[in-house]
C-alpha cells in the first residue's frame, strides 16, 4: 500500500461523496488524487468548495484559491483532462486498474517529498520513474444559470473543463441518457465506454437530425 487506508475515500453515490468532500475540507490536504474522469474531478473540486463554503463561510472564489493542488488517476470513460496534462507521449502510466492507481501515488508521493525537502523548484516537476510531474494550472469554464438572481446564481455556480455547443452537446446528451437507461441491462458495461459514444451517435442523434428534431 502507497497510501495509508483512512486518507482512501471511496464513494458510490452522491450523499457518500459529500461526506468525503467535507472530510478532506477539513484535513487540509495539499494533495487530492481523483481516481476516474473528467467528471470525477469536476465534481470533486466543486464538492470541495462547496464544501469549504459551508465549514467556513468563504466566497466560492476564495474557496476555490484555497483548494489543494488535484491529481487525476485516468480511471474515467474519456479522460480528457489526464491526456491533456499527464505525462509526455511515450510516458504513460498505463490504461487503469490497480497497477496505475500505485504508480501515479508512488510519483506523488516523490514529488511531494522533493518539494517538502526544497528539491524542486516552484512550477517545475520531478523525474519519478516514467513521469514528470508537476503543477499545471487548467482554467475552468464558469456555467451559470441566467434565470435565477444573482445570489443564486454565486451559490449555483458550476465550473467544467470541456464545453460544447451544437451536435457535440446533443451528442453527450444522448449518451447520458443512453448510460441511464442502460444502467440495469447487461449492457451497461459497453455502453458506458468510448463505444457507447459511438452507438448514441448513430441510434440517436443521426436519427434525430435526419428527421428534424434536432433541427
């Protein structure tokens, strides 16, 4: 084990997630090691803010400023983000499972020691094994909705990494729903894969356009 046991949060539903947000609010950790995809570590550094505004009062933007740096381990469907800011081509951690879980702790931990130690100069990472690692600052996309006031619209607030428009929205929103319905079939697994992106494509949003309905 790279990681003591009750700083591991592993969650399966929302109510169990929030606990886990508030939790690491709390401990004030300088690192957050998300296991799953672009969604996993949107929701985990909104749950965190949300979390720290509760505990602590804050305004969302300087709960945000106070949030510790997050790593992604690429668990997800997509992975996006761990394409867009892991490793070089050619040092990949691999494509999941218990094996990548323990080499991206084992190279935070070494980075977090260099750090602590005064080995690593600010923005730059350590060489540890296969990877560099390091600090990248990713802008996020704020969504608001313009229906509610202002004060609500601060409370609701919603950042994401990746935003779309047009037939690439109607796209996700097609395979969201397809992941819904197929949640209790033997499907679920293949559908909730890059595949599934596929087959929402060509079920639904080509039959949708061709008809007009998404016209």
């Amino acid at each position: 084990s790279v990681q003591s046991p009750d700083r591991v949060y592993a969650t399966a539903n929302l109510g169990e997630a929030r606990v886990a947000y508030e939790t690491m609010a709390k401990a004030n950790y300088g690192v957050v090691a998300c296991g799953g995809g672009d969604g996993t570590l949107a929701a985990t550094i909104h749950g965190m803010r949300d979390a720290r505004r509760r505990l602590y009062g804050e305004s969302a933007e300087v709960a945000l400023a106070r949030l510790p740096r997050f790593a992604l381990i690429p668990l997800g469907t997509g992975n996006a983000m761990a394409s867009l800011v892991g490793p070089p081509k050619g040092r990949r951690f691999g494509r999941g499972g218990a094996a990548t879980v323990t080499r991206v702790l084992e190279a935070l931990r070494a980075d977090c020691r260099a750090r602590a130690e005064g080995r690593l100069e600010e923005g730059k990472g350590v060489d540890c094994q296969d990877a560099l690692l390091g600090t990248i600052t990713v802008p996020l996309v704020e969504v608001r909705d313009d229906s509610l006031n202002a004060e609500a619209q601060e409370k609701e607030a919603e950042g994401c990494f990746l935003a779309g428009c047009g037939y690439d929205s109607f796209i996700l929103d097609d395979y969201s729903r397809m992941r819904t319905w197929a949640r209790k079939t033997p499907l679920k697994g293949a559908l909730s894969s890059v595949f599934g992106y596929f087959v929402a494509t060509a079920t639904l949003t080509l039959p949708n356009y061709l008809s007009g309905k998404d016209r």
